[in-house]
C-alpha cells in the first residue's frame, strides 16, 4: 500500500483514482465535474504549499479525461489567474492526448519528439484535432504541439523550485514566485517547429533547437 506524505496528497491521489473511474465510464453527465474540479485546482495551485507535483498530475488527467469523453467546449470559460497564460494552453494539449487515447505515463516518462518519431503519438492526428475542435491554422497547430514541451518544462520547473523551498535550499523568495507574463509564455505559438514534420510537400520548419525531455515520475 502506498504511503503518503500528508493528507493532502492522500486527498489528491484518491481524487485521480475517481477520476480513473470517471473516464472507465465514459459517462457525458461527469463533464461538468471534471471541469469544475479542474478550475479548483487552478485555483488553488498559487497558494498551495502541498505536493505540486501530484496536483499537477490531477489537472493533466482531469484534461485528459475531459478529452476522452470530447467535452471540446470544457475549457472556455474556466480561468487561469495567477498561473502562467501557457497553463491553458498545455491543458488543451492534454484534452486533446485524452481524445486520442494517448498514455499519460509515456507522456512523462520521456521525451514528446521521441513519441511522435516512434509513432506512439501521430503528430497528424494531434494537428488535425487542434485545427478542426479548436479552429488553429496548420502552422498553429504543429507550433502547439512543439511547444507543449517547453509549456510542461516551465511548469516542471514551478515544482522543482518548491521542493527546494521545501528543503531549505532556497531563503528568502516570496512564494509562489512571480515570473513576467512574457517570460512563462515564451516561446509564443508558431516560433519553433524544428520538431513537428512537415505535413505539405516542400514545407519546412523554421528553426533548430535541443530536444527537452520530460522528467520522469519518482
């Protein structure tokens, strides 16, 4: 049986094993659930001084599931205050994971570029989502996906400073920390597609840079 820190986490962990249950469902009545529960964890993820990591687990999978049950319209209206501008957008990337059946667990376990090389994510299939559910252009679109690892290392970051804070390595900043609006959203959409094929004949992409993987789950 695992063991849990607090009871906060204990909370969290068995909030992801309803959501589990929720999604075995497949149940269209649990969206309105799902996105409610999705906007309290944005609430209350700038205040919070428990595991970040496991909350942030809960929203992926929340997304995820909101995506499989293709609640497309789940996340208009929801609100993201306090919390960088990219955090709505890498909760798209993962409704549309969960409309595709994606495993969240390859997801952290590795690297996005090295998925879609592999053929576990089809990059085609993520584009084609984005453009038809959610109305971005084909250049926006690969950009999301190329981009979504970038979204994920910043809020990877968020959780590594916390645990520092936790363990005394870092004195006197403020929590949680207050970072421009321009630094949490760069890169913007569209300016690195080194990573996404191209999907027209002759199409090319526009920039090189090195590949981040996702860290991996303890």
């Amino acid at each position: 049986m695992e063991v849990y820190r607090d009871e906060y986490t204990w909370y969290l962990r068995h909030r992801q094993t309803i959501t589990s249950i929720l999604a075995a469902w497949n149940d269209p009545r649990a969206i309105p659930m799902l996105r409610q529960t999705l906007q309290t964890c944005w609430d209350i993820e700038p205040r919070t001084r428990g595991s970040l990591q496991t909350l942030h687990e809960l929203e992926d999978q929340l997304a995820s599931t909101l995506g499989q049950l293709e609640a497309w319209q789940a996340l208009e209206g929801l609100e993201t205050a306090g919390l960088p501008p990219s955090r709505f957008k890498l909760a798209r990337m993962f409704l549309v994971f969960g409309a595709l059946r994606v495993n969240l667990q390859l997801l952290y376990q590795g690297s996005i570029t090295l998925l879609i090389r592999s053929g576990t994510i089809d990059a085609g299939q993520v584009t084609k989502v984005l453009r038809e559910r959610f109305g971005l252009d084909e250049y926006l679109a690969r950009a999301n996906l190329n981009v979504f690892q970038q979204w994920y290392q910043e809020r990877d970051e968020l959780w590594q400073l916390q645990r520092r804070l936790e363990r005394g390595e870092v004195e006197e900043l403020s929590w949680p920390p207050q970072s421009s609006r321009d630094e949490w959203t760069s890169p913007q959409e569209g300016e690195q597609l080194e990573e996404i094929p191209p999907t027209f004949p002759g199409e090319q992409p526009h920039s090189r840079g090195p590949v981040i993987p996702i860290r991996k789950l303890s």
